[in-house]
C-alpha cells in the first residue's frame, strides 16, 4: 500500500507530481481533494420543460453552493431517455456528470423493450425524491365519482366511459392490471392514447375522456379542476391526502409511477468512492436547505432526502416489478 502525506496531496492538486514506487494511477482519494475543480454537467434526458428539467433548474443553485462549482444542464432527450442515458454512461467515471431523470420507468423501459445497451445495474441513485404513483382520476365536473363506479359501468358495458393512458408506461400496465382484478376485458375497452402525461392529463381535466391514468404528481397544477377517483399506492400519499388507495376498491397488484431524481455511473460509484460520497453529501445538504425546501415547493417540486440506500432500492424494486409485467408494457 502506498501512503502519502499531505504535502503530497497539495503538490498533485497544485499540479506536481507525487513519485511513488508502484502508482499507476492517482489513487480515489487525492482525485477527491481536488474534486470539483471545474463545472459539472447535469444530463436531463428529456427535452426543456418537463419535470425533471424543472426540477434540475430550481434545484441546481442550492447544489451549486455545496459543490463550489458551477453546473450546467445538458438536455439529451430521444428513445425514451435512451441517448441521454448512454450519453452520461459515455462520459469519463470522475464525478464530472451526473444524472437528473426518470430513473423508473424510464431506464428499466429502455432495458425491457429497446434492447439499450446498458443494464439497469449501470446506474446507481443517489437521491430519488420524487416518487410518483398513477392516479386513476375523472373531470371535477363529470357524473363518475367512484373507482367502483367505474367498475360498475365497464363491467356492463365495457366501451361506456372512454379511457385515457399513456402506452407503454407504468399508468399503462396499473390500467390493465386494475381491470383484469376486476374481471374486465382490456382489450374491449375504448382506450384513447396519448404521447406523454401532459396530453393525457389535459384530456382527463378538460373532459376529453371519462377517466384517466397518469402519474399523479403532475396533475398538481390542475388539482382543482380533476377528481381523484383512485391512487396506486400502499399509503396515503401527501400531496393527495384524500385521494382513495387503490386497494380499498380493488385487490390488485401495481406498478410504481415515476421516481425523479439524482443518479450517477455505477462505475463512478466503484472506482471513484471518494467523489461519490462528495456528491452524495451535497445533495443532501442541498436537499435539506430550508431555502431549497421553500424554493421548490413553490414550483411543486420534491426534495424529500431519502438518501443512495433508499432510493436505489426503490428503483431496483419497481425495475424487478416492470420486469414481471413487461408484457403488458409491450
């Protein structure tokens, strides 16, 4: 084992040359005394506007002032987050890009049906505080005003109530799951589809459709004007205290929504430790800023700390779950 002593960690990050018999390779650890030196570049793969772009641009000031540097977002939208997820897995393993995105659904998507050429293990979480779950929800104006309700009507009928979802997404498989507990023929069903929660949501709030599937969290800005008739979850979920769960209707299985946040290269993780637990460390500092705190909740974003553990367990458990219903995302 080589040793050095501080002086030799100043000479390197001053730009000498430490010598040292056996180093190859400037070890983790003094990559880490010198670590940010330079801006880092934030890879959202999606296009400017949607959550996570949102997210990054509000919550990058706070991160900012933990990490001494500037960071600059990179929006590398396409193939369902396919380009922007290789793009970061491209780049060096030093800590000097980092992920905010979709973790779930999008990576276990592009792993499960786009043949991507990486493997849902290449990314590692670091924080994941948006978890979102499918809300099953009608108009504030229209006549449903139950999931049993609904259930009701399409088990007579199943083309009585038009259906708007997102294909190919977690809203999607919650949908067929819920109405094949429910003994309900999907593919009798008059779904409309839609190329991303926003359309769907919009349709759902403007009446365009009986009911529908999306990602709850985004029918924030519209809460008032949507009525949650049920919401895929195990728990009461904050920012819809009153909306009912889904098992209080129906005994289903069901996928988890979204869950927005942080990630890194596994390999940055493996190789680069030191450099992890700097970035990990200012998230959530960042995270726990009062400012922070305020500042999103006001754009009706999350900052909740969960924390590497948690949040990738998350994403390795609904990535395992998609896994078991990967038919009905096809």
């Amino acid at each position: 084992m080589t040793h050095f002593t501080r002086r030799d960690v100043f000479k390197i990050s001053a730009g000498g040359v430490a010598v040292a018999s056996g180093m190859v390779a400037m070890p983790s650890i003094l990559r880490a005394a010198t670590y940010p030196s330079r801006p880092i570049n934030v890879i959202v793969p999606f296009a400017t506007g949607g959550y996570n772009d949102r997210l990054s641009r509000a919550f990058i000031p706070y991160l900012e002032q933990e990490l001494g540097q500037p960071l600059v977002i990179v929006n590398k939208p396409g193939a369902g987050t396919q380009l922007g997820n290789s793009y970061a897995l491209n780049q060096p393993a030093d800590g000097y890009s980092i992920l905010c995105t979709s973790a779930a659904p999008y990576i276990p998507l592009t792993v499960l049906l786009q043949n991507a050429p990486y493997k849902i293990e290449d990314f590692s979480m670091i924080n994941l505080p948006s978890r979102d779950y499918t809300l099953a929800a009608t108009s504030s104006g229209g006549p449903v005003k139950t999931f049993a309700e609904v259930i009701d009507k399409l088990k007579k009928d199943p083309t009585s109530l038009s259906i708007g979802v997102q294909p190919a997404s977690a809203d999607y498989a919650n949908m067929v799951l819920a109405f094949q507990a429910a003994g309900i023929d999907a593919s009798k069903l008059r779904i409309v589809t839609y190329d991303g929660g926003g359309p769907a949501r919009n349709a759902t709030a403007g009446a365009q459709v009986d009911v529908g599937f999306v990602g709850g969290e985004g029918f924030l800005p519209l809460k008032s004007k949507v009525r949650p008739l049920a919401i895929f979850a195990a728990e009461k979920v904050d920012w819809y205290p009153d909306a009912p769960l889904i098992g209080a209707t129906l005994k289903t299985d069901f996928v988890e929504g979204s869950q927005r946040g942080w990630a890194v290269s596994t390999k940055l993780k493996n190789e680069q430790p030191e450099i992890f637990k700097i970035i990990v460390a200012a998230v959530e500092k960042a995270s726990k800023n009062p400012k922070a705190i305020e500042a999103l909740k006001l754009q009706e974003l999350a900052t909740t700390w969960y924390g590497p553990d948690a949040s990738n367990k998350a994403y390795l458990d609904n990535a395992a779950k998609m896994a078991k219903y990967v038919d009905l995302l096809k």
